[in-house]
C-alpha cells in the first residue's frame, strides 16, 4: 500500500490546478493558429480567468467559437470551452480516474446543448470552413472563371457579407433584382479562362459634385473575411475606408488583405456614361485568343451581316437564350476545349459563367467591347434589422457590353434563362426544381433546402442573423473601423505596438505572478494548526504513510499509530491534540513538540529496520 498511499497522501498538495491550469490556457489563447481570432473577446476571457470568474470565461470562449474562421479552430474552441465547463464542476479532491469519470458524464450532460447551440451558430452564420485557412484564399469570388467555377458555390452557404441600407430615397425602391454586388472586372480570355488584367489603374478621385443628394446611395458594408483584397459594391461606388482604392473599372481595392470582419462604408452614384474609349482599353476588350471556338465566330459573323445595330445585334443573342433550348442548371456537362462552341451548339445546358461567357465572346466576335464582372447578385433581406445578408450561393457573373451613346450597360443572360433566379433569388429557383433535378444537388444544397421547409426555422435564423449583425455593428464605428483603433492608435504613436499585443503579455505576466505567489498567499489563510500538520503530512510522505484522501486530521494519525503499535497511544494522542488545537481548546506549542518527538521516534524505528 506504501506508494498508493504516498499518491493520495501527495493529492492536497496538487488538488487546486486552477492557476497552473489558467496560465496554460492564456497560453494556449495566442497559439500562432489564433492570432487572427477576435482579441476583444479572448482579452476578456484571460481577464475572467484571472479574477476566477470561470462561467464568464466560458461564455467568452464558446462565444469566440462564432469567429473561428475553420473547423479545426472552432473545434480548439469547443474543446477548451469543454474542458473550463468540467474544471468547473469536477471535484479537485478526488482522484484522476474519478475526476476523468465526472469530467466524461458532464461532457454527456452537456452534449445535446452544445448540439442545440452549434445548430444556431450555423444557421446564425458561422464560418466554420475550410476555404480560408490562413495560407489560401478563400473560395468566394476569384480572379479568374472558368465554365463550372461558379456553379460549385452553390452548395456553400456561409455568409460573404451583410448590408445595410441608411435610409434614403434612393434606397426606398431597392429589391434583390437590383442588387448586383459588383467585385471583379475581368477583360482576359485564354480560349477557356477568364481573369482580370493587370495591373490595377487605381483613381483618388472623389464623388462627382454636380450628383445630387437624392441620387446617392449610402450603405454600410460587414465582409466576412476574403483573404483576398477587393470589396464590393453597387455599380459606380465610392468608399471613405482608409487605405482602399477605386479602379478605373469601378473595382474598389484595399490595401490589406481582408482577414478578419471588414465594415466599410460605401457611397453609390448611377454609372457615369463613358462615350469614348481610349485604344488600348478598346483593343483589350474585343482581344480573343487565335483560333478559339471557330463555329461561334463564324455564326457571330452571320448574325451580324443581319443586324449592323449593336443593340439589335445584343436583343437578337438575348432572345437566342430565351427561345431556343437552353437550360440553366447547376450541374453542366463537362466542356471540350472549345467551350464555348460546346456550350453552344452542343450541350446548350449551363449556370451563370457559361452564359455569360458565351455571350461575351458572341459581342467581342462582332466587334462590340464586352467584360465578364463577378461577384454576388441579390441576397436575404431580414426585416428585424433592414439589412441584406448574401452568402456565398449567391455568387454570380454577368456582362458589361459598351455602346457609343450610353457607354458601359449591364447585361445579364441569366434573367433570359432563369429570370425566377434573379426575381425571387437562388433559394426560391432551387425549390422550383423537380424531384429529378434536385437529385443531381449535391449533399450540403439538399440539406439546406430541407432546412428551409421545416417549420419556424427561417423565423429562428432570421432572429440568429439580427443578432449577430447587431453584434457586428457594435464592435465598428461608421467608418468601418474597430471601436478600439483610437487606442490602438495612440500606443502605436508612443512606440507601444498594437494594442493586442501588449495586453495579452501584461495578462500572461499577470497571470504568471498569480501562479507563483496564488499558492503562498492561499497558505498564510490557513490556521497554524492546518499549516503545521500539512508539515508533518510531508515529512509523513516520505515513510509511504502521508494522508489518505477523505481522512480526518485524527483518523490519519490514527492509521499511522497503527503502522507503529509500540507508539500507537502516541499517535492517537497527537490527532486529538490537533482537534483540540484547531477548534482552540489546545496549545499549538505543546502540538509542535509532541509532534517532534514522534517523529524522532519514527526516524529511529526506520533506521532500525534499514
């Protein structure tokens, strides 16, 4: 039984892991992995670990679970956030396997709540994926497209931003037909790729003067994190955000890369007509690569000698789409080289990219200035908070075509496709879809359609999808700018670094502090009884006769007489001199030395045996 007993008797010592187990959390906080996590919720969360508020901490924690930017992140949450809750009902007296066994029963307890949770975070919008681990873009809007790129963001719902309309005129008559989320121009064709060119022809001009008030429409923009640089907007837009820039081409640009929630605001005008086009923006736009899709130029060039017009020729390719049999769909076949006389005259079967492309190259082919724009068209409207949500299902690519009267037009060939899409948006065309069509979905489309059907469920998201807005807009100012950069600001001009950094190793230094005088200011509470028989239990540990868990000051003594039976009357003795000591009807003195003579005699009686 000696070491068994020397385990349990070493357990008093070792029972309050919460300091030693605070600091490794501190620790384990500002990992390299979670460095870009939301500090305004982990400084909190060190701060109630140190003033010993361990719900608090864990509400911060499985709070901070929402920002997690992927599964194995959010998980890390999840468990730290498991391991605090059973800390905190685990008993710290008892032994490792009956801890391990009460820590597993409150995981059971815990579970199906955590599962109820988890299910709001989703539908709340959590972005718990993949698709935007720190060494890669994310898989939103790119900077090329190629026929079936597009398509595949469909069975991604996580959320690209959230939008809110300040009240206006302007703004009055806004429905999702209209929301075209500009992102990306791209002007490069390969024979199958379409990119942007390079590079960026940034502009510093502000808003045109002569638009009048009424005409402005003034927005604020929450983008979830791109790992990418360009921002969106609604057709000629403008935006006050520091270090972003406006494109030649409308694009808006930041100088950082979006790694984190971005709030931005931004200011649209009605499109400035551009009547003249300089060379080079020209050649560019009517540029196709030699040889591509021979059978689309020859029927463009037919088609053409019947309508010299370009807006004719453009209605004429328009009803093209409209009459003959093609289909929208989010499952096409696969294109040969020359895609777009495959999509054409073969398949005729495609989503958003594929007729977009195609009618691009159809007016590059008769001579007509033509670009593919990218990025989200519509979006989810939630009443509680008037603002848009759009998710990465709402993905889009259209056309911008050049006429020498108007300049730059939009021009969308899905609305003469699939014009339900653009109407009642992606979720209402998915449920117009037959039985057979909706079995070619893939898994994570279907689920969320059959999400959509249960009753209450959209009521519930909506109400999740308020809340976490009405959170964001919390922790920005309007200028898009967190509600601590004034702070942050200000130790950057003292030479003091940004704000994060600093705090988290004042905490750590406060924490460490705690964890090497917590246990020496705990001890001085304590009774001289208490402390001079945790003495004695010490010097008892090294003869395998220290305190068993659960036992009195005098049923240990007690046991200990027993090992000894010539000293037995002894060492009862001493414990029912320590009761009395410790309940004042004793001399503490008179213990010490009773004491020390004991355990003179155990020395002797060991030395002995040896």
């Amino acid at each position: 039984m000696g070491m068994n007993t020397q385990a349990a008797g070493a357990q008093p010592n070792k029972a309050d892991l919460v300091i030693p187990a605070t600091l490794m959390a501190a620790i384990m906080l500002i990992l390299p992995p979670l460095q870009a996590q939301p500090w305004w919720l982990v400084l909190p969360c060190l701060i109630c670990l140190i003033l010993r508020w361990p719900l608090f901490a864990f509400a911060l924690l499985f709070g901070s679970m929402t920002y997690a930017d992927n599964w194995l992140v959010a998980v890390y949450y999840l468990g730290l956030s498991l391991l605090l809750l059973m800390r905190m009902h685990t008993n710290r007296e008892t032994s490792s396997l009956v801890q391990l066994g009460s820590a597993l029963r409150q995981f059971l307890f815990a579970l199906p709540i955590f599962v109820v949770l988890l299910v709001s975070m989703i539908a709340a919008g959590a972005r718990w994926s993949e698709r935007s681990s720190v060494n890669s873009a994310a898989t939103g809007v790119s900077e090329t497209m190629t026929p079936g790129e597009v398509s595949e963001l469909v069975n991604d719902r996580d959320l690209a931003m959230r939008v809110r309309f300040t009240e206006s005129e302007a703004s009055e008559q806004l429905e999702a037909p209209d929301l075209y989320w500009r992102g990306l121009v791209l002007e490069d064709f390969d024979g199958r790729t379409w990119s942007r060119h390079m590079p960026l022809q940034l502009t510093l001009g502000p808003i045109p003067g002569d638009v009048a008030v009424q005409d402005r429409l003034q927005y604020l923009v929450a983008l979830e994190p791109t790992r990418q640089f360009w921002l969106y907007g609604l057709h000629q837009a403008y935006t006050m955000l520091p270090q972003a820039y406006r494109d030649e081409r409308g694009v808006l640009v930041s100088n950082n890369q979006i790694r984190q929630r971005l709030r931005y605001p931004v200011t649209s005008i009605p499109p400035t007509p551009e009547l003249q086009l300089d060379r080079r923006t020209r050649e560019r736009n009517l540029a196709l690569p030699e040889g591509s899709n021979p059978q689309t130029r020859q029927w463009a060039e037919a088609l053409r000698s019947q309508h010299a017009d370009d807006r004719a020729f453009t209605q004429a390719v328009l009803r093209l789409f409209n009459e003959q049999e093609y289909f929208y769909t989010l499952t096409p076949p696969i294109n040969s080289e020359h895609s777009v006389d495959d999509f054409l005259f073969n398949t005729q079967q495609g989503y958003c990219e594929h007729y977009a492309g195609a009618m691009a190259f159809i007016l590059r082919s008769a001579g007509i200035p033509t670009r593919i724009v990218t990025g989200y068209q519509g979006g989810q409207y939630n009443a509680l908070t008037g603002h848009w949500s759009v998710y990465e299902y709402n993905a889009h690519a259209w056309i911008e075509a050049w006429y020498p009267d108007t300049g730059w037009q939009r021009l969308d060939p899905t609305a003469y496709i699939a014009p339900e899409r653009i109407l009642l948006g992606m979720d209402a065309w998915l449920s117009t879809l037959s039985s057979e069509a909706r079995s070619g979905l893939d898994t994570d489309t279907r689920v969320r359609m059959r999400l959509a059907e249960i009753p209450g469920y959209q009521s519930v998201r909506t109400a999740l999808d308020a809340l976490d807005f009405g959170w964001t807009l919390s922790m920005y100012d309007n200028e898009g700018n967190l509600r601590t950069e004034d702070l942050s600001d200000w130790l950057q001009r003292q030479g003091m670094g940004n704000l994060p950094l600093w705090l988290l190793a004042f905490l750590l230094l406060a924490v460490g502090a705690r964890a090497m005088w917590g246990s020496q200011l705990k001890s001085q509470r304590k009774s001289p009884t208490v402390r001079n028989y945790l003495r004695l239990n010490a010097k008892l540990q090294k003869h395998d006769l220290g305190r068993q868990p659960g036992e009195t000051m005098a049923a240990h003594l007690e046991r200990v007489g027993k090992n000894m039976p010539g000293n037995f009357d002894q060492w009862q003795k001493l414990g029912s001199m320590f009761t009395d000591a410790e309940y004042g009807r004793g001399d503490i003195e008179a213990v010490q030395s009773y004491a020390r003579e004991l355990m003179r005699s155990l020395r002797r009686t060991s030395h002995m045996a040896n």
